[in-house]
C-alpha cells in the first residue's frame, strides 16, 4: 500500500497545478474613476468644468460654482440640477448634491494616505470644456505645500490639465482619490519679436491635498 501512494500523490498534484497559476484579470488604474467622473454645466449644456462622485455625492473646486450661477451636473446616465451641499473656500473644494434629491452611486473611494514624492498620479477631467473624459498621467512633484492660489493645501504634480479639468479627480494607481484638480501656473516668456501674449507651460499643477477633501466629506 505504501508503494501506491507516491504516484497517487503526483497525479493529484498535476491536476491542480494549472488552477494555482491561474493568471488574475487586470484591472484598469483609471477604469472606475473613468466611470464616476462628471460634467459641470451651464443651463444651455456648455461644460466649464469637472467632478467626481465620492460618497454618493459630488467633489470639485470650489471656484468652479462659486458666483452662484445655477450648476448642472452630467454623468453617464443623466443630467440634474444641483445643490449646494458643502463648501470649503479656502482649499477650493465644494460638495453638490442632486436638487430633487435622488440617490447616486457610490462613487471612488479615498485614498488610504496621501501621496508622496514621485508616485504616479492620473488626472482626469473634461479639457477645455469640450474633450471629454481626457487622462493624463504624471508625478507628484512635491507632496504638501501651504498656502496654494486659494490659499489652502495642495500638493504638486506634472500630469498635464488645462481649463475645463478644474474639479476633476487625481487619482493613484490603485485608483483611489488622491485630489482634486485646482489650478496650473503658466508663466510669460521672453520673445524679441514681441510675441504677445507668449507663455510656458510650467509642468507645475496645483489638487487640493488628501486632508482637506477627507474633512469636508466627513
């Protein structure tokens, strides 16, 4: 009988073998955050800028809805009217929530800690107004920094956005939130002809830090 277990053995084994090495399917960085990702806009429908929904409502800066002109929010599905939920001048943040109070989604989540010192970061937002759902990947520059155009906490970072990314989510590579689109620095260049109106691009763009975004949600 002892002779007889050895074989058995390795047959069993080889019949598992191919379950263990199963490859996982990959899931997509940005995918969820793609997906949750919302349109600002005007009554007439024109997109001036971005959001994301977080906790069954809507994160996005807070200079994007504030003189006070009516928002309308628009999402895979549909588009609503919103409300003013919360707001955080200082950091440049706002929560809005549906007028006629129907549910949304879930949402991303946050990220677990803020990132750090070269850690890939993904941007996401409707560019310009009118290139929708545009993702652009870079670094984090500089992780905190204090006193940011609005004044609040910030961190720095490469990926690229324009006007119409304002509000939008910075994401990590897990695809959690890790900030929000605030505002980019360009800066006037020297041209001997003159050439007015001449600017760089600084690769120097502004989200709103982890720690304001996690206390207005609380």
């Amino acid at each position: 009988m002892k002779r007889l277990l050895l074989p058995v053995l390795i047959i069993m084994m080889a019949c598992t073998t191919p379950a263990i090495s199963k490859a996982k399917p990959r899931v997509n960085t940005v995918g969820k955050a793609l997906q949750a990702t919302v349109a600002l806009q005007g009554f007439f429908g024109r997109t001036f800028c971005s959001g994301v929904i977080v906790d069954h409502k809507v994160l996005t800066a807070f200079h994007c809805i504030e003189d006070g002109t009516p928002v309308f929010v628009k999402t895979h599905e549909d588009r609503w009217e919103a409300a003013v939920w919360k707001t955080d001048k200082l950091d440049d943040l706002a929560v809005l929530v549906p007028a006629d109070g129907h549910a949304l989604g879930s949402g991303i989540r946050l990220a677990r800690k803020a990132p750090t010192w070269g850690d890939d970061v993904w941007a996401i937002g409707h560019a310009l107004g009118k290139y929708e759902y545009s993702v652009t990947k870079g670094i984090v520059s500089y992780p905190k920094r204090e006193d940011g155009v609005f004044g609040g906490v910030w961190f720095q970072h490469d990926a690229g956005t324009v006007g119409g990314n304002s509000g939008g989510p910075v994401v990590n590579k897990h695809g959690r939130l890790v900030g929000i689109t605030s505002f980019g620095v360009i800066q006037g260049i020297y041209c001997a002809l003159g050439c007015p109106g001449a600017y760089q691009d600084t690769h120097i763009n502004g989200a709103v830090h982890l720690s304001p975004i996690r206390a207005l949600l609380r």
